[in-house]
C-alpha cells in the first residue's frame, strides 16, 4: 500500500469515527491529545527494555536460552572430540584382533589341511599293508573312508587338496579293482560262470559259492567312483557314446563273455563273415537268456542293499551285451554298404535282434541299443536308398505284364471285400518297411521313411493309371473293375493307418517342424455326387491325407466311366424303344394281360447282363455306387428323350406304366429294396400319365388357373402330393400332362 493509499484510509477511518466533531478545533485538540497518550501506551508496551511487557520478558528467556545452547554446543563438541578418539583407538584394536584372527585362522586351517593330508597318508599306508595281506574287507573300509573324505571336502575350495585326493582315490581304486577283480574271477569260475550250453545243464552252484561273489560283488560297488568327483567314465567315442559302463560287478560278469565274443568274431574265424550278421546277434540273445535270471537273483540284491535302487541288473547286464553287437555292426557297416545284399540282411537281422530285446527281454527303450548304428547319417541314406530300390522293384513284380494274377482276387477274402493280389502285396509291402522302421528312437528318421512310402503309395497310383490307360475293348473284361477295388482297398487301408497311434506320432512331429496345420487336398465335389453314401470319414488331419484325395479321385473317375459305360450300351439299345408309337397303342387290354414292349428286350437285356458283371467284380460299395448312377442317369434319360419327346394315348401310358413296373423297378430290386426311388422321373411321369381323363383335365386346368398367381404354390404342391407327384413343379406336371392325347391335340409349351 503507497503512502496516499494509507492516508486516504486513515481520513476515512477518522471522518467515520468522528465525523462532525472534526470540524470543532478544540474537540480535533482533544482527539489529537488522546490519540498522542494511546500512542505512548502502545510504544511503552512494545519497547524492549521494559521487563514489565511480555515482549521484554521474552527477549530476555530467548538471551538465556542462546547462552545455555551455546555452552552445551560447546560441551558437545568437546564429547564429539573424546569419543572420536576412543573410536579411533577401538578401530586399532580391532585391527590388531583381526589380523591375529585370521593368522589364527590360517593356523587352524593350515593344521586342518595338514590333518587331512595326513589322515590320507595314513589310510594309503593302511591300505598299502592291507592289500599285501589280501584284507579286502579292510581295503574296501579303508578306500570307502578315502571317497567319504572326498565327499565331505566335495564343495571346499581347496582345489590342489581334491585334486590330491582324487588322484589318490583314482590309484588305490584302479588298484583295488584289478585285486578284487582276480578275486572275482575265480569266484565266477567257482559257479561256473558264464553258463554255455556244454555246462548250462550242470549248473548248480554251492551257496557258499554264490555267496562269496555276492560278497566281492558288494567289494566292488563300494570301491566304485563317487559321482562327486567328476570322472568321466571310460565311454567310446562316436556314435557308441551312449553306451554307459554298467556297474563294476556287471562289468566282471559280462568280461569273459566279450572275450569269447571277440575270439570267435573277431580275426580269421570261420564264425566272423560278414554276411552272417545272425550268428553274433544270436549269440547275444542266447547269452541274454541264459543269464538274466541270476543277475536278478545274484546281483540285484547286492546292489538294492546299498540303496542303489536306480541301477537294474538285468538292464545294465543287458545294454554291456548290446555294446558287443553294436561295436561289431559298427566295425562292419562301413564296408557293406557296398554289398547291397550284405548291407540290406545286416538291416534286417539288426532289427530283428532290437525287436526281440523288447519284445522278449523288455530291454527299456531308454537304454542305447543297435538302431544307433543304423540310424548314422551315410547310413540311414543307404538304408533308404535300398528300401526305395527293392520296394520298386517289388511293385515291378507285382505289376508285371506277365503277371496275369495281378489282379486276380484272394482265395481268403472271407469278408468279400474283393481284395486283389496285388493290392495285398502292396499293403504287405508298406507294412513291411514301417514295421522295419517305427522302431527308430528319433522322429526325424521316421519321417525319412514316411516320405518314402508316400512316394510309394503315388508310385503305385500312377502305375495304375498306367495299366487302365493301356486297356482296351470289353471294359467288363478289362482290369478297369479290378483297379477300382485295388483302388478302394487301399483307400481303406490308408484310412485305418491315419488313426494309429504310430502315424498319429508322426502327423504331430511333422506339423511341430513345418509350424503349421497339416493342409490337406480337399476333393473336389463334382466327384461325389454319385457315392455319399459311402462313409470313409476321411479327416484333413492326417498324414494320408493328400494321397487319399488322389486316389478318391482315380477311383470315382474309374467308377464313373463304368457307369458311363453301361449307359452308353443302354443308349444305342434303347433307340427303338424310345422311339415306339406311343400315341397309336391298342387299348382294352388288362394290366395284368400285358407283355414287355418287345423293341425294349434288347434294353433291359444289356442293362441286366451288365448289372450282373459288375456287380460280380466290383466290392459291394463300389457296385452300389455304380448302380445308383446308373439308376439316375437312365432315369433322366427315359424321361428327356421318351417322356418327353412322345405322345401318349391310354394305351400308350398303360404300357409305358407296365414297362416300368413290372420290368425296369424290378429289376434294380435285386440290388436295391426301395428302386422306385431312383427313378423318380419315370414313376411320377406313369403317375400323370394314367390318370382318368376327368382328373387330368381338372388337375390341369387348376394348375393353369393358378399359374402366376401369388401365395398358391403351396396349393398346387399340395395338389401333386396328394396323387402321388412330390418332385415334379407345376410347370413340369402341365408339361407332361400335355403329352397325353387325350387331353390336347396341339402341344402346349409353358416354360
């Protein structure tokens, strides 16, 4: 606020306060009087110096209270000197404390190490002495108490003292292993171990026998290698890699028997030719069975006592035996591979051994086994490239021009599922190489095999298409039904495949590396219009799918030109049957006194033969396919180009009714319960076309009445359903309507 703004406030302040009295001198002296002592009062309260104001007697407590902090900052920086300087000296203590600690410490720790170096000395003395006494529970004690300390100092830092122990552990262990080894092996010849077929029926061993090896079988599992230490075992290289050593007692047991194996082999035997991969492989399977029982009942035992519960005897037993056949395939795959005969008996004779380890012996599919060997890159491309060879060569034999039984049907269909010679082998032979194959460990592989028997599978189509393009004259005598039922039984068979669990592996593993939904080749569906019916439930997601497509597509091609055909015989012959003076028929016969109209034997003649022909050659579905096609195709035609392109008098419709009842409905009923349903056309135009006159022109003239009229359709429906007619529109009945004599002379068109 400016000094004029508070003057101005202060003359309005006055003027309200006293207003007409400021006009009056001696009252304006009066006011400036006692405003001078109210100013007064209010500087004597207010200055400092009087102890009789609060003011003042504040003032004066804030001096003292000044004064008292600063005496007390002083003491404190004085308490702040002193106690820093004890810290100091506490600091120098503590330092002093320390540095004795830990020489301490280093004493203790020195003292320790000595200790331990010196524990060991003494247990590698004692255990020096001992295996000069031929102590072995003493040594194994003394070499256990050795591991335990290696187990306790397993995480302490001291990397030159474990590596001291380890190496000393690794020495005594080698040491101990070729003592107790010997041991071991003149307990093995005490039972008579291995058991050959010369000794195998004297086998009888004492038990104090069977319990001194079960005792150094104990030995040698408590001088095995803590896992704590980290040593490698003695694991072959390559492709043998997954062959981990059994346990050291299985490792005894199994020694001589891979010295027999090398000996006999191995080297100039008679018994080592390579194109008699069986005999060692068999040799090894007879081992397997003559000594997996006692390594249940000697050796497992033994090692559940110690709690090793995640060792099985038998399988350690069995997977050192496999080790044998594979290091002997291994050996030999590389210089078969160009003996093909060799080669692809070694493959079989390989897979074979594998099966039966599972399937006999129930080696675990965890454990390495031989398929490793056949599974190696120049390998599997070899094994493939023999597969593609002899199947291919297989399907030329099976297909061969001089094959004339190719085709010819099984005398075991017992299901008359019309399955041919041909079709048989093929499936025999797919099945073969998957059986050879599902047996592979890793996805991948089988996949390889997969691809081939889909190209297989094509492969054979187009053989097919091959034999059906080269036929010629007769097609009811020609392999055209044959191929259809080959054709359609593969089709079945391929439809099964895709719901085991084999393929279904396969299908997963193969959309897991394109990253993407199987996409199947839909049919097209012009193909199927003439056999729905025919339920295969063939589902896009599965491995078959695509050649599945194809091979519909082949077959229904086939069917329908089968059909096609038969229609085209049934055209030529029915051209005077067609062509009869229906208007001009004699009249006054019963229903029951007519014949068929003879220009329509040769017809009906060559539509049954041919009915019968291919329903003796195609399987059942197929001939029902076939036959429905037939059905409907003639229906149309007889009504197009007989119905339609003639007149009719009573006579005529009669006739043309009888033609159809009693001829043409019952023969399709030998292959059908309900034939009228497939010709619809015929049995309605009948229908129409032998109404009495009286109801024929009323029909007519209310269907021409109602023409074109809205909201009526139902009605006129309603009128040809109650006399039969539910396929026929209106427009159509007229049509047909018209075509009798006796309703119009002249043609009337209404389309």
């Amino acid at each position: 606020m400016t000094t004029s703004d508070m003057k101005q406030t202060i003359l309005r302040e006055l003027e309200d306060k006293y207003g007409d009295r400021l006009l009056d001198l001696g009252q304006c002296t009066d006011i400036y009087n006692s405003l001078l002592e109210h100013k007064a009062l209010i500087e004597a309260r207010l200055n400092p110096s009087n102890c009789e104001n609060l003011i003042g007697t504040a003032l004066q407590e804030a001096k003292q209270i000044v004064g008292e902090s600063v005496e007390i900052t002083s003491q404190s920086k004085k308490s702040i000197e002193v106690i820093e300087k004890e810290l100091r000296e506490i600091d120098q203590v503590n330092s002093d404390l320390k540095a004795r600690v830990d020489k301490l410490n280093t004493y203790q720790t020195t003292l320790q190490y000595l200790k331990v170096v010196q524990q060991i000395e003494y247990l590698c003395l004692e255990l020096q002495h001992e295996v000069s006494k031929k102590d072995d529970e003493k040594c194994v004690t003394l070499f256990a108490n050795i591991t335990e300390i290696y187990r306790i100092l397993s995480d302490c830092p001291l990397l030159h003292l474990k590596d001291f122990l380890k190496e000393t552990m690794l020495y005594w262990h080698n040491i101990l292993r070729d003592k107790l080894g010997k041991v071991f092996d003149e307990a093995l010849k005490q039972v008579k171990w291995p058991f050959l077929s010369a000794n195998f029926s004297l086998v009888s061993p004492f038990e104090v026998n069977v319990d001194k090896l079960q005792l150094l079988a104990e030995y040698l599992l408590q001088i095995e290698i803590p896992p704590e230490a980290n040593v490698p075992p003695s694991i072959p290289l390559g492709v043998l890699s997954d062959f981990i050593p059994p346990c050291l007692p299985i490792q005894l047991l199994i020694l001589p028997l891979r010295k027999r194996f090398i000996y006999h082999f191995y080297g100039n035997r008679k018994t080592n030719r390579v194109d008699r991969p069986e005999w060692y492989f068999t040799q090894i399977l007879t081992w397997i069975k003559d000594h997996q029982d006692y390594m249940g009942t000697w050796i497992q035992p033994v090692i559940d006592k110690f709690g090793l519960h995640h060792i099985d005897a038998k399988n350690e037993f069995m997977r050192g035996l496999v080790q044998l056949a594979a290091e002997k395939l291994n050996s030999e795959i590389s210089s078969i591979q160009f003996d093909d005969f060799a080669f692809s008996h070694s493959i079989d004779e390989a897979l074979g051994f594998d099966k039966e380890l599972r399937e006999l012996y129930n080696y675990p599919a965890s454990e390495p086994s031989i398929i490793g060997i056949l599974t190696q890159a120049q390998v599997l491309v070899k094994w493939l490239s023999m597969e593609k060879k002899y199947a291919t060569e297989k399907m030329d034999a099976i297909l061969s021009s001089s094959s004339m039984d190719a085709f010819d049907l099984l005398t075991s269909d017992v299901e008359d599922l019309k399955i041919t010679t041909c079709a048989d082998a093929f499936i025999t032979l797919l099945q073969t190489i998957a059986e050879r194959y599902e047996c592979l460990p890793q996805p991948g592989h089988r996949l390889q095999f997969l691809e081939l028997q889909l190209e297989l599978l094509d492969d054979f189509r187009v053989r097919l298409l091959q034999i059906v393009n080269a036929e010629e004259g007769d097609y009811m005598e020609s392999k055209i039904p044959s191929v259809a039922n080959t054709l359609y039984y593969v089709e079945n068979v391929l439809v099964d495949w895709g719901t085991m669990l084999h393929y279904l592996n396969l299908y997963y593993y193969k959309n897991q590396i394109n990253d993407a939904e199987y996409d199947a080749i839909l049919v097209s569906p012009n193909l199927s219009d003439f056999d729905d019916h025919i339920n295969m439930d063939l589902e896009s997601d599965t491995l078959f799918a695509e050649t599945l497509s194809l091979y519909r597509h082949f077959r229904r091609d086939l069917l329908a030109g089968l059909a096609e055909a038969v229609l085209m015989e049934v055209r030529k012959r029915s051209w005077n049957y067609r062509r009869e003076r229906w208007a001009f028929m004699k009249v006054g016969k019963e229903f029951r006194s007519l014949s068929l109209t003879p220009s329509a034997c040769p017809m009906f003649e060559v539509l049954s033969k041919r009915l019968h022909q291919l329903q003796k050659k195609l399987q059942s579905k197929l001939f029902i396919a076939v036959f429905r096609n037939i059905a409907t195709q003639l229906d149309t035609h007889l009504f197009e180009d007989l119905v339609l392109d003639n007149r009719f008098n009573d006579g005529g419709a009669l006739q043309f009714k009888f033609d159809i009842t009693r001829n043409l409905l019952p023969l399709f009923a030998h292959y059908t319960d309900m034939p009228a349903t497939y010709f619809p056309q015929l049995s309605e135009s009948y229908v129409l076309l032998n109404l009495a006159k009286g109801s024929a022109l009323l029909l007519r003239e209310t269907l021409l009445a109602l023409d074109g009229t809205t909201g009526v359709e139902d009605t006129r429906g309603k009128m040809l359903k109650e006399i039969g007619v539910n396929n026929f529109s209106p427009k159509m009945a007229i049509k047909i309507l018209n075509q009798r004599v006796d309703i119009t002379i002249n043609r009337v068109n209404v389309d």
